[in-house]
C-alpha cells in the first residue's frame, strides 16, 4: 500500500531531476505543496531557496541545514529558511509532505 491515497497520487507528478522520485505536486496561487517518495538513496548538493518547511511520513533523512547535520524519521519536522545553505542524504523509503514558499520551485511533468 502506498503512503499516499489516491487524491494525492492523481495530483500531476512534479519534475524533480533527482533518481528513484516519485513526487507529486499541489499548486498554490504563491507555494507549492509536493508529496515525495524515494526508492533509492539520493546525495543532496549544497544549495538554497525559498524558505522550506517539512515533515516526514516514512523512512529517514539526514540534512545540513546552516551547518547542523540532524537526522529526522517519521514524525519529525524540519524547516529551511530562505536563503540558508542546506544539503543532505535522503535515505530509500524515505516519503514526505514538503512545503515550498515559492510559487515556481518545481514544474509538473509534461505528459
């Protein structure tokens, strides 16, 4: 079964250049909502936007976040403010909601 009911799976799927992704994305007038399962490991690079704000539904992810290394698991919640250098490893079976303060951070899928 997966983490994510049906309202969300048939959201339009968010192009998201990272492997093993299966994401699924909410649109707002000014944010975007995006709902990410992984199935394999993925290396984050240092980088930084928009203020970003999530929690974790399954699974693990370790980030750096202004420097600070912290893992978060089910449960956890974690917030990016703008412009702060993060960076991480997303673990396989990690799923998430994530909040982006920023209309435009990620494109639906061309179908």
């Amino acid at each position: 079964m997966s983490v994510f009911p049906e309202p969300i799976l048939n959201l339009p799927q968010a192009d998201i250049p990272l492997d093993g992704i299966n994401a699924y994305l909410s649109q707002g007038d000014n944010h975007q909502i995006i709902f990410m399962r992984f199935e394999k490991d993925v290396d984050l690079p240092e980088h930084s936007h928009e203020a970003q704000w999530g929690i974790v539904l399954e699974g693990k992810i370790q980030l750096t976040i202004d420097g600070i290394t912290k893992i978060y698991t089910k449960g956890d919640r974690y917030l990016i403010p703008k412009g702060v250098k993060h960076s991480g490893k997303i673990f396989a079976g990690y799923a998430d909601m994530t909040f982006f303060n920023q209309k435009d951070r990620y494109e639906a899928m061309k179908r």
